[in-house]
C-alpha cells in the first residue's frame, strides 16, 4: 500500500499524510527501530531518576528538564530547518495544537510523580499496562485506525508478560493488587498518554517533526512551569548534588528531546496500537539494564514473563497494519 510518508526523511515528514495511512518498507522499519530506541531511553531513565529522586521535588525536576530540552531543541531546529519555511521562531499554525499536547503530557508526567508518593512503583507500573489498549480505542476514535484481532492478541500477551514483570514474578502479589487513590490519579494521567500519539498525527500539519516536537516540548514546559511555579521557586537550586544535575541532563537530551523526536516519528508512521505496544519493554530493559550493572539479576520466573514480553513484540511487528 502505498503512503504519504513512503519518501519521507527520518528527520523531516513535509507532506501531511493520510489519518489512516502507514509507512511502508524502510520508513516502517525506522518507525519500529525509533520506538524501541523510545523504550530503552526511558528505561535508562527510571535508574537515573530514582537516584535524583530525594533530593528534589518531581514538578521541579519535570520543569527544568522540560526548560533545558526546549533550549536544546531549539538549537537542533535551528540547525535543521534554517532556510526553510518552517523556521523555529516563525509562529506556529493553530498555536492551540501544541498546548492541548503540551498540557497532556504534563498532565501525564504530574499525575505519575502524584501517584509515586501515594502507591508503589509496582501498582503504577501496572495501571501503565493499561495504555496500549486504550492507545489503540482512541486510534480507531480519532483516526478511523483498526486494530487487529492478531495485534489486539501480541497486545494481551506482551501486556500479560509486562504484568508479570512488574509484579516480580509473585502471583500472590498479582492478586495482592487494589486500586486507590494513587492508582486512580495515575489513570488519569495515562489516558491523557494514550490520546497523545493519535492527537500527533491528527494535528500535524505538514510541519518537519523536529519543528513539531520543538513546539511540543514549548507547551509541556509551560504547563508544567505554571502548575509548579511555587515548588521551582522554593528549590534550593545552587545546593542540589551532581547526580540530580547528571540526571537532569540526561533527562533533558534524551529522555525529553530525543524521546519526543522518536515518539511523534513512530507515531506519524505505526498504528498508535502498535506505537505504545513497545512500552511493555520496558520493565525487561530495566532488568537487563540492573543485571549488566551489577545490581543482579532476577529470577528466572521474571525472566520467562519477559520472554513473552519480547515475543509478544515481534507478532506485533510483523503484524498487518
């Protein structure tokens, strides 16, 4: 099937394509490459983050990470679209757009720091699971996109490893499971992840994605910044270790700039269903990731649950559209 995006660059999509249509052959590859570099950023970003976590506040840490990625996004785009109409401090078609995106994401990144402080990580890891699904309901809501019974299916089975995971491989945890406060607040926030990738390609317009993404990032930080303002004011910023600033850079390259870059590609390329199917890896990267640190490994029970995480994956990569 031929697709609007079929001769796109990875770093520029000037044509609007279809709400309905995918990529095919190399541009498909490079949506499914982008989503699992997406997974592995994101992991490496819990470790770094749990570290950073005692010494300042979520929507203080949120705001600058989200401040510096703006500002180093906006050199990428300088760079990158200098010379074209798209040029960064052009103002943006539909301004409107970027700040309902903007705003759900923040809203996706408050309520999950909220929900930190009332439950475990495990229970939210766990109301995460619940975004492929929903990922997928607002795809065939917003954009007319069909899921598959094959890709429904790799979904249940790759969510039921991620599950697995999550819980450590305990049973007696899995059932131990109650929805409070905490929980219910993240949901919130997940919702608001799942309608994002669809909303991406719905109000893109045209616009290159890095230009997208810069103005994207513009209006999470706003939000966030504006929600947070007495708790940035009140942090004590020239005393904060090193490994909160390590983690900061880190969050604003990687897991703010880059991770938007490669989820708004994907998402311009992949069903939405399949685009946050990748989010299931996750919890295995992490394991791998501890392992190869030399925190251990974990057991073999664990291992199995991300066994089928992993191929779970792969039917739904090789999956029909």
């Amino acid at each position: 099937m031929r697709t609007d995006v079929q001769q796109a660059s990875i770093s520029d999509s000037p044509v609007r394509p279809a709400t309905t249509s995918y990529a095919i052959g190399q541009e498909k590859l490079f949506g499914h490459l982008a989503m699992v570099g997406f997974a592995l950023i994101v992991a490496i970003s819990f470790s770094l983050g749990s570290r950073a976590a005692p010494h300042i506040g979520p929507v203080a840490l949120n705001a600058i990470r989200f401040a510096i990625g703006v500002a180093i996004m906006a050199v990428a785009a300088a760079l990158l679209l200098r010379g074209t109409p798209h040029r960064l401090l052009s103002v943006p078609r539909a301004p409107w757009r970027y700040l309902v995106l903007g705003a759900l994401m923040a809203i996706y990144f408050v309520t999950m720091f909220i929900s930190l402080g009332l439950t475990s990580p495990v229970s939210s890891g766990a109301v995460f699971t619940l975004i492929p699904f929903m990922s997928a309901g607002f795809g065939f809501l917003l954009l007319g996109q069909k899921a598959s019974p094959v890709v429904l299916i790799s979904l249940l089975v790759a969510g039921a490893g991620a599950v697995w995971v999550i819980f450590g491989g305990s049973l007696d945890a899995l059932l131990g499971f109650q929805i409070g406060t905490g929980e219910a607040i993240f949901f919130i926030g997940c919702v608001a992840h799942a309608i994002y990738a669809p909303l991406v390609k719905k109000f893109n317009r045209g616009e290159p994605i890095v230009y997208f993404t810069f103005w994207t990032l513009f209006g999470t930080a706003l939000c966030i910044i504006i929600y947070g303002a007495g708790e940035i004011a009140r942090t004590d910023w020239a005393n904060l270790p090193g490994i909160v600033w390590l983690t900061v850079v880190y969050l604003a390259i990687f897991a703010t700039g880059v991770s938007f870059f490669l989820l708004q590609y994907a998402s311009m390329r992949l069903p939405v269903s399949k685009v946050f199917g990748y989010s299931y890896l996750i919890p295995s990267i992490i394991i791998v990731l501890e392992g190869l640190s030399g925190a251990g490994w974990t057991t073999l029970s664990v291992l199995a649950g991300a066994l089928v995480t992993v191929l779970g994956l792969v039917v739904l990569v090789v999956a029909a559209d």
